[in-house]
C-alpha cells in the first residue's frame, strides 16, 4: 500500500483550516489502497491556528503538527515537514485552498503511472 504524506505550512490560518480538512477528506476518500498522513506545520501563529490542529491531532490519527515557536517563514514550515515526512510520495498544499485537493488523486495517478517523477497544479 502506497503512502501519501501532505505537507501543510499554516500561518493564522485558523478559519480556513476547517474548511480545508473537510475538503482534503472528501478527496482523500477517493482513493483505494493508499494511506495518508497528514503533516500540519504551525509556522508560529497567533491565533487559534495550534488549538486547532491539536484538537484534529486528537481526533484523527493520520494528523500530525508541528509547532514553530514563532515566525520562521514559509520555507522553513516545508522543509520541517520534508524532515518527517514518511510516505512513498510527497505533496505540498496550501491550507487556503489555493491548492484544490479535488486534483490529489490526478497528481497521484500522473506520477504513479505514468513515469513522472513529480506533477504541478498548475501550468509550467
């Protein structure tokens, strides 16, 4: 069995957060025989950011965070995430939807079948 791990930096994302959880389920669900794993990269926020994802790490066992102390800066959040990232594939998303999770499983299928070594989604 394959697995996906997600990479997720968040910066006061507190009210999106929800929104893109829910999504990413809908999407995840989608998929047959593959496992995921979530990793949440709280880039020192101040809002309910970590509150938030410390509830969803409670409730859901493929979510993991990590917490910075502050503000590192985006690049920092991925490559934390990167670090502990254990599936065969990796993606990164933004978590306010700017990346849809609708294009998951296409990204999934383009690289597992069809000799990518990585996918965009969006136009090079």
């Amino acid at each position: 069995m394959d697995k996906i791990s997600i990479i997720i930096p968040c910066y006061n994302e507190e009210k999106s957060l929800p929104l893109f959880y829910e999504e990413l389920n809908k999407n995840m669900n989608q998929f047959e025989n593959v496992d995921f794993e979530l990793i949440f990269v709280n880039d020192g926020s101040t809002d309910g950011t970590l509150t938030y994802l410390k509830n969803l790490a409670n409730e859901d066992l493929h979510v993991n965070y990590i917490s910075f102390s502050r503000n590192f800066g985006k690049e920092s959040a991925i490559f934390a995430g990167l670090e502990h990232a254990s599936g065969d594939f990796v993606t990164l998303m933004d978590a306010d939807l700017q990346d849809p999770p609708s294009l998951l499983l296409e990204m999934y299928e383009s690289v597992k079948n069809e000799d990518f070594d990585a996918v965009r989604n969006t136009p090079c």
